[in-house]
C-alpha cells in the first residue's frame, strides 16, 4: 500500500516534509502517524490507513511534496502477494503521467513543480535562456508538454500572466521575485538557508497584497488610563475565573461594536465582480511573533463572547501558534486582524492587510505622556493606534470615523 | 618596463583555452592567447583524447582482420612498422594543430607561445623565448588543464614507467605491461597495447573498473578484457616499482599480502591532477580547493573578480568537451550575459566495445536514494548489430516514473560515443521516453536502440520477447 500525501485542505496543495517517524522495516498499526508534513502554517500528521512493515520511504526530511505524492510504501500485513519494484523495467503497472495542463494560471493556484527525482523542470535550452535573462524561476511555470515539459508558449502565458498581476487585474498570487540576485562572493561569503513554507508564504502573501491594494494607514492615539485602571479594578473578580484579561482582550470587546457600526471595516471587495461583501460573522485575526514567523490565528464570532471567554481564547490560540499545533482551519476565514507589538514596545506603523480582508489595525506600545487633560498637563497612558486600510472599498472619512469611535471607546471605557 | 594591453588573456591553448579565445573574439573582444607549448591544442589533442582515437582505430583494424575468418575473409598476419603508425598519427595531430594556428590567424588573436605568470589581479607576465613581455589585462581565462598523476615512489626516472603521454608514443611494442589503474585511460591504452600484441595487466586498487559507469555497461568492457587482457585485478594495490635490469619489478598488495611481479613496461594511470603551479595565483584572489584545482562559480569567475578559470584546472569531470563549454559561460560572464547552466555532461570510454552515458546515471540514483524506472534495450535483439556481429552492447533510458522524462542515458556497444549524442539532446530537450518512441529512427541503425529502449518502457518493443 502507498501512503500518499492526502488533500489537506482547501488551496492547499502541498508540503515539506517535516519529520519521518518511522524507518525501513519497521512494523506499523493502523492510523499510526509515520509521517509529518510542514503545510502552510500547521504540521499534519500523515497516518497509515492499515497496519503493516514500512517497505520504502520515498521522502526525505526538507523535501516538497504535492497532494497525491506517495511518502511511503508499506507491505501490509493483510496482503497476499507483493509486487517487487526493484527492477521498475519490468513492471507493468506505469505510472500514468501528469497533465494537469492549464491549471495554473488560469486558476492561480499557486504552482510550484516538483520533481520526485530533484530534476529541475525539463525544458528545452533557449527557453532557460529567456527566463534567466528576465530573472523568471521556472519552477513557478507549468509546464503544458507531456512530463510537465515547459515550451515557449507556456513561458510566454506566465509572463503574461505576471504582467496582469502588477496591473491588479488578477488577484492571484504568482510573483517570482524577479529582482536578480547578484554574485555576493565578489564580496564575502554567504551563508545559504531554505526558507521555511511559513516565510514563502509570507513573502507571497505580503508581494500580493502590497501589490494588489492601495493601502493608507491612518495614525491615532488614545488615552487608555482609565481602561488600565478599569483593567486593575477587576483583575481580582476575572482571576477567580481563571483569566487575566490583557488590554488587547478589552480593545476587541470595544472592536466588536465598531466593526457592527462600520460595516465595510469587515468586508470584502470583489474586483472581478464589482461587489462588496459585506461579512455578518466577526471572526478576528491575530498576528502571532512566532519561531518560524509571523502566523495569523483566527477567533471565530467574537461578537459571541464575554471577556473571559475571550481571553481564555486569545490566550490557547496564541499558545497553539508558537507551538505549530494550529490547524489549518485555525488560520482561515478571518475577517479583520490586528497586530499588537505593544508587547514588544513599537510605536506606530504601517501594517499589511491580510487579503481579502480590507482592513488590519495595528497597535503599538502605550507609554505614559504628558499630557493636558481637564486644563493641566499631567502623565496619561498614551496608546498607539494604526490602521491600514484598502482605498479602494473604504475612504479617508470612513476611517477618521471609525478612529474617532475607537478612540472615543477607548477613552471612555466604564 | 613595457606592457602591453589587452581584453583578455586566455592562459592555456587547449580545448577550454583556444574555445574561450576564439569565441570571445567573436564577441569582439582583443584576446591574447597564451601557451607554454609550442603546439597549440593542450593535452586533447596532443597527449589525449585524438592521438589515442587514432590508435585505438588503426590497431581496431588487426583484431577486426584476424577475426574475419569465419565471414569467408582471411588475412595474413599483419605487419606493424611502429615508425610508420608514429607518422600517420602525428601527421593527423598536426593537421589539427595547424587548423587551430589558423582560425586564430583568421581571428586576429594573438598567439603568444611562452609561460605565463600572474603579477597581480591586472597584469601576467610571460616568459618567451625572445624573454619577458607584460600583458595588462582587463579579464583573465585560466585553462591551463591537468597532467597525469605520477607518485613520487613510481617515478623512478625509468622511460619504462610511462605515463599516458609516453604510452601514446608507443616506443615499442612490449612484450608484457602492467596498467595501473582501470580507469577510461587505462582500459583504452590497454585496448591499443593488447590488440598490438603485449599481454596487458590492469591491476586496480577499487573493486571495479571504470568507476563513475554503471556496472552493467562496464561488464561488456570487462567481458573485453577477461579474453583479451591477460588479467583484470581488482581489489589490488601497488606498493612499489624497482627497476630490475631492462624490467620494471612490481610489488602488489593484495588482502594483506604482498608479493612481485616482472613487468616489461609499466603505465601508471591513476588520475590527473591540476597544472596550477608556477602561475603566480598567490599574487591574485584566486583561491585553491583542498586538492589545488581552482575554486569557481556558476560563471567559472574565480575569487579574484578579473579572473575565470576553466576545464581540468576547475576540477570535476576532466573532459575537453565540459572545457569547451565552461570557455563559452567564462566569455558570456565577461560580456554580461546570462548563460543558462547544464550539468549534462556526457562521457564516452572509447573502449572495445565503447560505454558512453549522460545525465543520471543508475548507480548515482541509488546513491542519492532517488526512485527511477530503468528500461533497457540488448543489442542482442538489433538486427544492426548483429550485421557487424557485435552484439556486446546495450542501450538503457533511465527515466523519471511519474513524468515519464529522460533524465538520463546510458549506452555500451560499438559506437556508443556516438549515439550518445541523441540522449544528450533527449535530456536537455526535457523530452519523455514517449517523445524518444514516437521519433522514427532509420532502419538498421544502432540508434534504433534508442527508440525500442522507449517502447520497452511502455513494454511493447518490438524486437523485445514477452
């Protein structure tokens, strides 16, 4: 039995294999996990389906792999008969090839090829010219031919299709950095690493939204002494049900409203269809400093919880983060997203929008300041706000109320 | 203190070396070519690849009469005039010599016959007949090639210790020869020494011969040998030649134990290592590896940013054709443009009969732990071979299961070295064993071999039994 790299989730079309668990000749159960693939965002564990000895491991620790790719070959325990693959030129039963042809840039997955073999993708010669001199990485084209040969006319519909991009009739993600790398050792030596799938990811998401939507940020503040010492007040009450509530728990409690008010703050914008949609579920994004990078959780329907609940919920998804346990439903379907580096101590800046969402607000560090309140200058606690929006959906004014609200909500937390 | 000036000096006139000249003329570049020798053409063509092609043809030829016999043809016992042979093949190496003096005549590229030594990273001095002359140059092309491996303790000053370069001169027809080492240059010299009458001896330290080749192309080279060698020893060593008389006395180890032979001759061919000495790199940023060849990258530029090195010097597959083409990616850096990189370098054995192969082969498959289907063609089964009775030869696609892509070919039989041509393109054409099957190939041809090794893929051959 072959144990194949299964269908994930959706968009999801493949991995790097993080572990491998089991060896040659090892004996297995049904559903133990022998494999541990590095998707996205989250580790799956590949389990078998039957139980039996590991014939053959086809993978390696590092390498891509695509949904449907076989891992592992186990002899199971149940079967009669098992073919030998040694010698593969008598077998009959031939793979059938892939021909998946006009997949990519049409639907915009984004194609990456692999080869189970570690051959780069098979061309012709004046074709690797064309797309060394424009810096375009073939791996990222596929290939129309039989056996995923890439042919002029293929070069020629990629490139088109990154030219649509840059002028934002396309929403999909196929940038190849086609900045070229020079040769560094004329200077000193470099060290090489692999990016990691969540630093791809990144780098893809971030290339796609920087290039496809008009940001503006809007920079405010807010004197958030009295929701510190509305925080202190009840402290000891929220304790006893075993949660500490931070400042970015009672700031989504105050969102939650304001998000209900400015409709389009948690909508999305239809380019190709011309539409608005307007979400009537508030599920929040929030941006995570992990390990591997930066990684965005969702909490579902936040408009549903108390404080407690969602600070219980803050704190477990954050957790599950930084530990890589989170799901790949974890990470989809967010709405709006905030990202706090108060923790940290920034001041204001200019986020990214997580696509298709059209808003993020950022959150710096709130510092004590001089400032004049009731007639006298006296220290407050001064947080700063900033907020990213797309100006395509949502307009100046729109946000300089949505601050205004905010910072009003914040000002005068009871 | 005059100097002169030039776009590039080219150091090295061998097929690396006289490439990147010409071809960086055509690009309109004022080149200076330099070289220590006389002859232009390095080792290739003067020591190599050409004089043994020629011998190993002419001597073809007696072994070919003798075994005519049986077709109803027969021959006398042949008579060699050594001098004769020496002519004929020399008289083809100056012809070649003298084709390379002319396009560079034509080309207006400066031929400087001297040695060259680096200043600094701008300026080489070459030392000529008619004494110093110094160049500056904008951009240098290292290709000063390799020479064979020949161990302090073998090189006894015993004109009977023979390297290659003596051995292709073929002084005299000895009665018996040891080759050391049963790598290509060994078995093909071997080839010309046994089909001339000497009863040879390989002895090779690995348990094999020919290393780098598949073992099942090389077994048609060993079924060569087993018959017409007087011994292939594998798993030997040579601790220790002496001179005894006229004779060379060799001590081998083997498992442990040591014990002597008498040899008339002895051609030691263990390897070839980098000509980098005496070149005055220490005045420049060139950086050496551990075994001296000189470091480069992907564009053959070496630290030093004005200087680019190429073929043997560089290490890696020592090959007059990997050379030639490392001399037009060295140009095409200088002027600024992007030569895309292959690694398909395809390598002949110009043995009897010849191996040839390109791209992966099985053995580095299995090493690199890399699932492959193998499909493989007998010569037995080719009508082509059979007409020359040779059907010692086989002709196998190594191809990659889901895509059905050639990724790499391998080939033993007669001719091999040139049908490898053909898997050559296959390969870096991305090409699957479906497009090598649906191409119509002449009938009877050995490259029809190639095609049925597709259908056998598919496993219906048409000459191949259920």
């Amino acid at each position: 039995m072959d144990i194949k790299v299964p269908h994930l989730a959706e968009n999801i079309t493949g991995g790097i294999v993080a572990a491998v668990l089991v060896k040659e000749g090892d004996s297995v159960k049904k559903d133990q996990t022998v494999v541990e693939l590095d998707t996205e965002k989250a580790v799956a564990a590949v389990p078998t389906k039957e139980a039996g000895i590991v014939e053959k491991i086809l993978v390696n620790v590092g390498d891509n792999v695509r949904v449907g790719q076989t891992l592992i070959k186990i002899k199971t325990t149940s079967a009669g008969k098992q073919k030998d693959t040694a010698e593969v030129s008598e077998d009959k039963e031939k793979p059938k090839p892939q021909r998946n042809n006009q997949q990519i840039s049409e639907r915009g997955s984004s194609y990456k090829y692999h080869s189970s073999t570690d051959s780069v993708p098979p061309t012709a010669p004046h074709v690797r010219k064309i797309a060394q001199d424009l810096g375009i990485d073939l791996t990222m084209i596929q290939g129309s031919e039989r056996g995923g040969r890439i042919i002029l006319s293929d070069l020629k519909r990629y490139i088109q299709h990154i030219q649509n991009i840059s002028e934002g009739r396309d929403n999909i993600p196929k940038v190849a950095d086609a900045v070229s790398i020079p040769d560094f050792s004329a200077w000193g030596s470099v060290k090489k690493e692999k990016a990691g799938t969540v630093r791809q990811k990144i780098a893809e998401k971030m290339t796609l939204s920087w290039t496809t939507i008009p940001h503006v940020t809007q920079f405010d503040e807010a004197d958030i002494t009295n929701l510190l010492a509305l925080r202190k007040k009840e402290l000891s009450g929220f304790e006893l049900q075993g949660v500490r509530p931070t400042v970015t728990g009672y700031l989504i409690k105050i969102l939650v409203p304001l998000l209900k008010k400015h409709r389009k703050f948690n909508a999305s914008y239809n380019v190709a269809a011309q539409e608005i949609l307007y979400k009537e579920y508030l599920n929040l994004g929030i941006a995570v400093d992990t390990e591997q990078g930066l990684i965005v959780p969702v909490i579902k329907n936040i408009d549903t919880m108390d404080l407690v609940k969602l600070s219980k919920e803050l704190e477990s998804i954050a957790d599950k983060a930084r530990k890589r346990a989170v799901s790949l439903e974890d990470i989809q379907g967010a709405s709006f997203t905030i990202s706090n580096q108060g923790g940290i101590g920034g001041m204001h800046f200019t986020p990214i929008i997580n696509p298709p969402e059209v808003a993020i607000l950022g959150i710096g560090k709130a510092k004590e300041m001089p400032i004049v309140f009731e007639g006298k200058i006296v220290p407050r606690m001064i947080l700063p706000l900033c907020l990213s929006y797309d100006h395509r959906l949502i307009d100046g004014a729109d946000t300089a109320r949505f601050m205004k609200d905010l910072v009003e909500a914040l000002e005068h937390i009871t | 203190m005059q100097k002169t000036k030039t776009d590039i000096v080219v150091v090295g006139a061998g097929p690396g070396g006289y490439a990147a000249a010409f071809y960086g003329r055509d690009k309109g570049k004022k080149i200076t070519l330099i070289d220590k020798s006389e002859r232009l053409g390095g080792v290739c063509l003067n020591h190599g690849c050409i004089p043994s092609k020629a011998l190993l043809h002419a001597t073809k030829l007696i072994k070919e009469a003798k075994e005519s016999g049986f077709r109803g043809i027969h021959f006398g016992e042949p008579k060699i005039n050594l001098d004769e042979m020496r002519t004929w093949k020399n008289g083809i190496l100056r012809k070649l010599e003298s084709g390379i003096r002319q396009l560079a005549k034509k080309r207006e590229v400066e031929v400087i016959n001297g040695r060259g030594y680096f200043e600094d990273s701008k300026t080489i001095r070459v030392e000529t007949n008619a004494g110093q002359q110094f160049i500056e140059f904008d951009k240098a092309i290292i290709a000063v090639g390799s020479k064979p491996t020949l161990p302090k303790t073998f090189d006894l000053g015993n004109p009977r210790i023979m390297t290659s370069t003596e051995a292709l001169e073929i002084e005299e027809i000895p009665e018996n020869i040891l080759i050391v080492g049963g790598g290509y240059i060994g078995m093909e010299l071997g080839t010309v020494y046994s089909t001339l009458g000497s009863q040879v001896v390989v002895v090779e330290a690995l348990n094999s011969i020919l290393m780098g080749a598949d073992a099942d192309l090389v077994r048609y080279v060993m079924m060569y040998a087993k018959k017409n060698f007087k011994e292939v020893r594998l798993n030997t060593e040579v601790e220790k030649l002496a001179t005894s008389g006229k004779k060379i006395k060799v001590t081998f180890k083997k498992n442990g134990e040591t014990f002597d032979e008498i040899f008339d001759r002895v051609l030691v061919s263990i390897g070839r290592k980098p000509n980098d000495d005496d070149l005055g790199l220490e005045n420049t940023h060139v950086t050496l590896d551990e075994r001296k060849f000189i470091t480069v990258n992907e564009k053959q530029q070496t630290r030093d940013q004005n200087i680019y090195a190429i073929g043997d010097i560089v290490g890696g597959m020592m090959l007059a054709h990997k050379a030639s083409r490392e001399a037009r990616i060295a140009i095409e850096a200088i002027t600024g443009e992007n030569s895309p990189h292959t690694n398909i370098i395809p390598a002949v054995v110009f043995t009897d009969p010849e191996i040839a192969w390109a791209g992966l082969t099985e053995d580095e498959a299995k090493q690199k732990n890399i699932q492959i289907s193998v499909a493989r063609f007998p010569w037995g089964a080719s009508g082509r071979a059979l007409t020359f009775d040779r059907t010692d030869g086989m002709t196998k696609l190594i191809i990659e299961p889901e895509t059905e892509r050639i990724l790499g070919v391998g080939i033993a039989g007669h001719g091999a070295g040139e049908l490898i041509a053909e898997g050559v393109v296959a390969i870096e054409m991305g090409a699957t064993a479906y497009d090598l099957a649906h191409s119509i190939h002449p009938h009877p041809t050995l490259s029809e071999t190639l095609m049925e090794c597709a259908e056998a893929f598919y496993g219906h051959a048409t000459h191949v039994a259920k």
